[in-house]
C-alpha cells in the first residue's frame, strides 16, 4: 500500500492506561489476541489472555489465528498435524480458489501471502473460508525488501512450512512502456520471477525442516509460455534468447527491459517469466530433490478466461475471450476447478512426482505433460538460476530485529517497508519509551489504543480530540503494513500520535 504525505510519532509506555481499547480485530494486518505471549521467569504460559510486567505482543501482519497442532491421541496414536502452505496472490482468482479448497478440508492452515492485506480478508470471507484455516500476510513480490521482511515475520510466527505455492503473477498485454518494481526491474519478470525466486530460496531452510509426509514447492506456469502447444504459438511467442536484458539487470537503461534484449512488449515480457518459472521448478528439482526430499513441481490448471489477470486487457478481449475458451476451443475452466487442480498438487498423495509440469485433460484425470524444448532446457535453467541469484541477492540475510530495549541513536534507520515507507526508532537507554517515525502519512492525527483487557481482547481505536471510532480500513491507510510494529507493540499501552510534519515530535510523558 502507497502511503503519502507526512510523518508520525509512536510512543509507548511501560505503565498507565489508555483511554479507549480495541477488541479483537486485524491491526496491521493482524489479529491481535492471537498474537499475546507471556514470558514468566519460571515457564511460558499457555494462557493468551495474561501478560506478565515482561509480557510481549507479536505482530505478525496476520488475520486470523495460527493453526493448531493436534496432540497425541488417547489411544497414544498420533493424530497428523494440519499442514501449512503458503499460496501468493491468494487474494483473488486461482489463489484464492485454491485457498478456499485446502481451507475447507480441515487439513490445512493457509497462509495468504498478498499484496492487499484488506482485499485477502474481505476475499477469504465473501468465499466462506473457515477463519480458523487462514492467515492473511503483507506480501509485495515486486519489492525484494517486502518480500525478506514478510519471510522474517513468517520466521518469528514459528509455524511449520510443509508447501509453498508461487502463484501471484502480473500481466500487462497491451503496455507499450515498461513498468518497474521498487528494485528497478522490468515489473513482470521482476515480480512473476525474481520476486518468487527470492522468496523460494529464503523459505527453503524451512521446507527441508518439516515434519510433513510431503512437502512441496509448487510453481505455477503456463501454457502460454510453451510453444510446444497452440497457445504458445500466439504472437509474440516466449524466447529467451541469450538472455542479455536479463544480465544486465532488466532497468531499460545499461540494458532492455526484455530478457532477450529486444523491445518492450508487455504480453512477451509476461510469456517470458511464466518460462522461468518452469525453468527455476526444475532446476530446484536437480539442486535439492535427492538431497532434501522436497517435491518440485510445475502446473497450467487449464484456461480461467475470467481471472483478474485478463484485467489490463482491452474490453473486446475481456468479453469475447470467455466464451471463445467455452465453445470453441473447450479449454475453459473455472476458478473454482482451477483451484481444486492446484490444491490436488498441493496434497494429493499421488501427485508427489518430483520434477513435473502437470496437466488435466478434458475428464479433469492429472498427467504429466511435456515442456517446451526451451522451457526444459537444462542450460539455460542453471543460467538463469545463476543471473537470477546475482540479481536478487539471494544470500542476503533477512532484515535485522530492532533491539527491544538499549540505546538506539535517534533517527537511526534500522529498516525501509517498501518504496514510501520508512521507519525510524529512538529507545531510551532503559526501553521503557520508544518513539518509531513513519514518513509520508496522509494527515496529521492522534489514535489511542486501549491495553490488553483480562480477556485478551482490544477496544476499538479511538480519535484522540473527537473520540470517534476508526475502522480498521482507515487506519490501515494512515500506517499501511508496518512489519516494526511488531518491535514497538512489546508492551502492554500504546499511543499513537500521527503528525503532519516530516519531525519526530517527542517522546510522551503522560
């Protein structure tokens, strides 16, 4: 989320009340009560709904509460734990039908990685997705500091990762100018592929430490990307080439913002990043399979001709693409079938073939299908895999936690959220006060939120001066998707004070 303007001041106090509360809703992403830990000298608490003078609330830019583990039957037989699996752009069409599927059997807690925090929660509810069964986290793909801080914040939530499905995509058919990410790449390729890339190798660790029976990275591709197939043959077709824009850092300025080094084309550049994203499937395959026992796979659920993704397509298209795929090539699938596709890919004991691009026929029957000859090119998977990693920095550690008590130096940057975003913090030696800036907020205002009550819970936010109640829509727009806030919320009260000035207004002493 883009946020404007100017700056505010959060400080927070050891002791003393605040005057409104708010109950259990989604702050920053997140659900609070869900989030309350204790931390006893002698042992951690079980109870949520206590703190302890050292108590601490985590945010974790979530909805819902994390998933339960289930504990060893009475007849001492273990039951299976849910599996966890991370889906990006779930917020919408194949994300979320695959969601909702995984979300309605009961046997999994899905983490929707998304872009729009609000969207992913007004989505997951208006498809009856159990609130139980989903998480909904602030992931941007086109920003590789969005995408570190979102693997950091799913780090500290300490939940298993069993599956990661690299879904999210962007696509502009008709774009005759480039666009780009918050890192300077040409934004189909640097969002569908380097940003997924990034996210794939920082989350491997955690694959090849679960538990599950089977755990699986899943990258979506496309058939559009493979021109073995009639789809693939429509103008312009995927080609990588030698790969020379993609070398020289894809930025239309030392380089073209086509991997190939050609001109711009927005349909091509999409075409190009769904190849690399079959690529990078099976080049994780032959680095990691044997060693770790992960299965990698591939998939094209079949035509959605109504997916948002068509959305940046010209008006004929958006109408007559659908019921062309219905009644003349028959190669029409819904959302819902199309997320009932992936979700099978996900879970199914009988799809654990590593190294496969999966397909369906007409009777809805699974098979492995053949790539492309580029798009199982084993050359120039490893070159890209190699360009890949000098672009996105891949061993570039995760953000570093900000100190929870000592000295920091005012105005010190410890971490930048996003292109508009920057975050300062300034602790007082003994960490009983702590003030965070934030830069170009809308507006200067003042909220209050209320302590943690003895159930847990939390008021509602409250506009200091007029006392009117926020919705959380609107204070998501005052402060976006703070992964700081997780530092600064470690106590029980918290003040904050929105000004418009881009100066950190002191600390409060009330």
């Amino acid at each position: 989320m883009a946020l404007q303007a100017t700056s505010c001041s959060f400080s927070i106090h050891k002791e003393g009340k605040t005057n409104a509360s708010l109950k259990d809703s989604s702050l920053f992403g997140a659900s609070l009560s869900s989030h309350l830990k204790v931390d006893l000298k002698s042992s951690l608490s079980r109870n949520m709904t206590e703190f302890s003078r050292r108590g601490a609330l985590k945010i974790q830019a979530v909805a819902t509460t994390t998933p339960s583990v289930n504990q060893a039957s009475t007849d001492a037989k273990k039951t299976l734990r849910k599996g966890t699996v991370v889906i990006t752009g779930a917020s919408s069409g194949l994300g979320l039908a695959t969601a909702k599927a995984l979300a309605e059997t009961g046997k999994w807690h899905v983490i929707m990685a998304c872009r729009d925090f609000l969207k992913a929660e007004r989505s997951a509810k208006s498809v009856g997705m159990p609130k139980e069964n989903y998480t909904v986290m602030h992931l941007d793909l086109a920003s590789f500091d969005s995408v570190r801080q979102f693997v950091a914040n799913f780090k500290q939530s300490g939940q298993p990762l069993d599956v990661l499905v690299c879904n999210a995509a962007v696509y502009f058919p008709t774009a005759k100018e480039p666009t780009y990410t918050a890192d300077g790449f040409e934004l189909s390729v640097g969002t569908n592929h380097l940003g997924h890339f990034l996210l794939a190798r920082l989350l491997l660790d955690d694959l090849k430490q679960s538990d599950y029976p089977s755990k699986r990275l899943i990258i979506v591709g496309s058939i559009t990307g493979n021109t073995n197939t009639l789809a693939g043959n429509v103008p312009p077709k995927a080609n990588l080439g030698d790969m020379r824009g993609l070398a020289g850092g894809l930025n239309g300025l030392n380089s073209s913002a086509m991997i190939d080094g050609g001109d711009f084309d927005g349909a091509k550049a999409y075409k190009d990043s769904k190849v690399c994203n079959m690529l990078m499937m099976q080049e994780f395959h032959r680095r990691y399979h044997e060693e770790t026992g992960i299965t990698f796979a591939s998939l094209y659920p079949g035509c959605i001709a109504t997916t948002g993704l068509f959305r940046e397509h010209i008006p004929l298209f958006r109408l007559l693409f659908p019921p062309f795929q219905k009644f003349i090539t028959k190669g029409y699938v819904s959302e819902e079938e199309s997320g009932k596709r992936l979700a099978q890919v996900v879970s199914d004991p009988s799809l654990t073939k590593s190294g496969v691009y999966w397909s369906w026929n007409n009777n809805s029957a699974s098979f492995e299908n053949q790539l492309s000859e580029e798009a199982s090119d084993v050359t120039k998977a490893r070159k890209v895999w190699e360009i890949s990693e000098k672009l996105v920095g891949a061993n570039v550690s995760l953000p570093n936690k900000p100190p929870t008590g000592g000295l920091i130096k005012r105005g010190e940057e410890i971490i930048n959220c996003d292109n508009s975003t920057h975050l300062k913090l300034d602790v007082s030696n003994n960490g009983d006060d702590a003030v965070c800036t934030i830069k170009n907020l809308d507006n200067g205002k003042e909220f209050v939120v209320g302590e943690v009550r003895e159930d847990g819970m939390w008021g509602k936010l409250k506009e200091v001066g007029t006392g009117r109640h926020l919705t959380m829509e609107e204070f998501e727009m005052c402060i976006g998707h703070s992964p700081i806030v997780q530092e600064l919320m470690r106590r029980q009260n918290l003040v904050i004070r929105i000004h418009p000035t881009p100066t950190t207004v002191g600390m409060d002493q009330n």
